[in-house]
C-alpha cells in the first residue's frame, strides 16, 4: 500500500500545514509557536509589537531552527494578504490588549482591539475559507458570580472590561461557528507563569508589567519592592488566590486544541479551560519563588487593585477528556 508521501515527484517538498497565529510574538504566542513547530506545522506570525519584543522571533529561531515568517499588522487592520497564502487550515487568536486594570482606565480601547479585532479576523477567514480557530478567552469571564472551581457551564460575568471583552468575542465567534460553520475551541486561560527552559522566552512586557511573575522577577533581580495588591480578601492569608499554570503547558493546550478540531463537525463550540485544578495565593507564589531560585523577594501591601476577585482556579475535567491534555510542570 503506498501512501501520499509515497505519490510524490523525487524532490518534492511536502508543504507544512500553516497556522495563523495572531500575536504570536507574544508570551503565550512565542511559547507556542516553538510548540508548532516541533509538532510540525508552520506558523505564520501577525503581531504589531505594541506589547512584544521582536527579539521573541529571534528566541523563536533559536529553540527551534526555525525562523517563522512574521507580518507586523495590527489586527484591526486589512490582513487581505496574509490570508492569499496557501494552505492555511487555522488561526490562532491571541492578539489583544490584556492588562486588569488598564482595561478600567481605557475601556473603548479594549473593546476596539479586543472585540473590533475578532470581528475583522472572522472576516478573513470567512473570505479564505478557514474554518478552523481556536481563541485566546480568560478566567475573567467568570466573573465575581460564580464560586470556584469554575467549570465551563456556569454563567458568565464580567467586574472589568478586559473580560467583558472576552466575553463579547466568545458570543461573536459562536455567531460564526452558526452561521459560517467554523469550528472554535475558547481556551479559558488562568494563569500562565514561568517560561521556556532555554531562558530566551522569558515574559517581558514592554512598559510598566501588569502579571505578578514578572514583576516578582524585576523585585528579586533589582531588589527592589513590589505591592501586593490586597492582604484583605476572604482567603487564608488574606492575598487574591490564582490557579497559576506554566506557559509550556498551555502552549502544549493549543496543540490538542487544533489537534481537537480537526475531528468535529462544523459549526462546534467549545469553552475549554485550561489550569492546573488547583488555587494559590500571592504570598505563596512569592515563597515559592523565593524557593525555588534561592533569592529575596521584597514586598509591601497596597489597596485591592480595582477589576479583581479574591480567588479563581479552574475545573479542568473538560480539558482532560476532550483534549487528553493536563498539566505536566509545576508552575515553579
């Protein structure tokens, strides 16, 4: 029995299957671009570096050997010709502004980004004929309303306009899968920490870091002080508890995701979370990273940031039976 490899002209070259990866010069996006690679697809890069460094392609081409073709657009924008390419079976969508409290200071920025982005990309895909796409969505659609663990069926909800974003771009995408006949996976992140073990993929945002891991790296490395934001919320020890998941794990969560698609019926929606199942709290992510690298943090206690929840970790039973995907590292 011969197969299609084996029909090939002598010297032909097999075409790899290309994913568009909106934002993929980003944490999360970087970190799994390396992982298509590896797996054997070609990414296709769209990012306007607005909160990515374009040394992350240079990271990218170092783990991998790979250099991925880059377009620097911004989504909102015509991405006519990005999607004339050939052989484009999905999108990956994690382009978006993506900061808590910057959401509450400009809130029509988010929704033209977050909201006026999608749109624009569904567009793309509609004209190309892509039917494949899984969306970078949030724990944030879960909203105050709700108790932990979160699972995918309970209501959604929204206290800052950075989830009510997601949650808009959720309902907008479905309105695509009825309608177009696109498949969709809506990986509900929690949070992504830590970092490729080549220490090139680090996160580092451009300006002023909104994540906590970042900014308990600038405190240890600059032995400067860092504020915790809240000592009274009703938990433990009185700081906000976060399910905090490493960046490798979630990257390897979109492999099974477009892996996922590929074997459902067109117009499929699926919210997935993606988690480690389990809570920590800010004073226990510091002591653990004080642990883990043998260094000092230093830290002081200011006012609950606005747009926060006192604790949100994940139900992740969907995650495992759909995607056969659980964590494997520990976040730290």
């Amino acid at each position: 029995m011969y197969n299609a490899i084996d029909k090939l002209p002598l010297g032909a070259k097999i075409e790899a299957k290309r994913i568009v990866v909106t934002g993929g010069a980003g944490y999360i996006g970087s970190h799994t671009c390396v992982e298509l690679i590896k797996q054997g697809y070609e990414p296709i890069i769209v990012d306007n570096f607005c909160n990515s460094p374009i040394t992350n392609i240079d990271a990218i081409e170092k783990i991998t050997g790979v250099r991925p073709k880059v377009y620097e657009i911004d989504v909102t924008r015509n991405l006519s010709n990005i999607f004339k390419l050939s052989n484009i079976v999905a999108v990956i969508h994690f382009a978006g502004l993506k900061a808590v409290g910057e959401s509450c200071e400009k809130p029509m920025e988010y929704l033209r980004v977050n909201v006026g982005g999608t749109i624009n990309l569904l567009q793309h895909m509609q004209i190309a004929n892509v039917k494949n796409i899984v969306f970078s969505s949030s724990a944030t659609v879960y909203g105050d309303i709700n108790n932990p663990p979160f699972t995918e069926t309970m209501p959604l909800s929204a206290v800052n306009p950075y989830g009510t974003s997601k949650i808009m771009c959720e309902e907008i995408i479905k309105v695509a899968c009825e309608y177009q006949g696109v498949r969709a996976a809506a990986l509900r992140y929690f949070n992504p920490i830590n970092a490729h073990d080549s220490g090139l993929l680090p996160e580092k945002p451009i300006g002023r870091p909104n994540n906590v891991f970042p900014i308990i790296e600038m405190s240890a490395q600059n032995r400067t002080i860092m504020s915790v934001f809240g000592n009274d919320y009703d938990t433990p020890d009185g700081t906000c508890i976060r399910d905090y998941i490493h960046v490798c794990d979630l990257a390897l969560g979109h492999i099974k995701a477009l892996e996922y698609l590929e074997n459902v019926e067109d117009g499929s929606f699926e919210p997935i979370n993606l988690g480690t199942g389990h809570g920590m709290s800010v004073l226990e992510l510091i002591e653990g990273y004080k642990k883990a690298k043998n260094t000092d943090v230093f830290y002081e206690f200011a006012p609950r940031r606005q747009g926060d929840i006192a604790s949100c970790y994940a139900d992740v039973s969907k995650a495992k039976e759909l995607l056969d995907w659980q964590t494997e590292r520990a976040p730290i």
